[in-house]
C-alpha cells in the first residue's frame, strides 16, 4: 500500500539524486537497480559535432542523444523498481563513457519503500 500522497505505478516511482525523498522516511530498502544505454553518433551527428567542436557552439543532435539516453535510463529504472513493488529510488548516479564510437550511459540508484514523514 502506498504511503499518503504517493501513488502506485511505474510512472509514479519519485527518483531522487539524495538520499531520501521530502516529506517521506525510507521505510524499507529494497534494492540496487541500474540502467544501460549504449548509443551510437551517426556519421552526420559526428560530422556536425566536429564542426560545432571547431567553431564553437553546442551540438543540438548530441545534446539530443544524451537527453534520449538519460530519459530511456530513468524509464529502465521506474520499471525495475515499480517490479520490486518500490515508491521511490534514490542516490540516483549517472555515469558516461566513451565505447568505441559510441556512448555508454549507465544509472544506478537504490529502490526504496517510503512512509510519510513523521513531523520534528
């Protein structure tokens, strides 16, 4: 059962970079989850990315790239949580590593059940 002010589902699982989430206690943790992505630069992207790297500038298509890496993770994880029957995860990291010439894109955090905060 959902702590009050939590609802139940994948796409209600709270994420959080702390360690905890405001206005709820970890009441249980359950578990690591992580997420992969592994993305590949096509040859215009690379192109227009050596371009932007010359003159300056920021790559929209790469920025692009990683928002659909981080999003397609973030997704990964609710999933895994929401399946361990969790509310919220959290020490959510992100890590980002060339692969050849691709990125690798991995997240982790800790899957956790919550009740409502209790006031000080």
């Amino acid at each position: 059962m959902s702590p009050r002010g939590l609802r139940s589902g994948r796409h209600s699982i709270q994420l959080s970079t702390t360690d905890s989430v405001a206005g709820f206690e970890v009441d249980e943790t359950l578990g690591i989850v992580t997420a992969e992505w592994v993305g590949g630069v096509n040859l215009f992207r690379d192109l227009f990315a050596a371009v932007r790297d010359m003159v300056g500038g920021r790559s929209d298509a790469l920025e692009s790239a990683l928002r659909e890496g981080r999003d397609s993770c973030l997704d990964e994880i609710r999933e895994e949580a929401n399946a361990l029957g969790a509310h919220a995860v959290v020490g959510v990291k992100f890590d980002y590593s060339p692969f050849g010439k691709m990125l690798l894109l991995a997240a982790s955090g800790t899957a956790v059940r919550l009740i409502a905060g209790r006031p000080r």
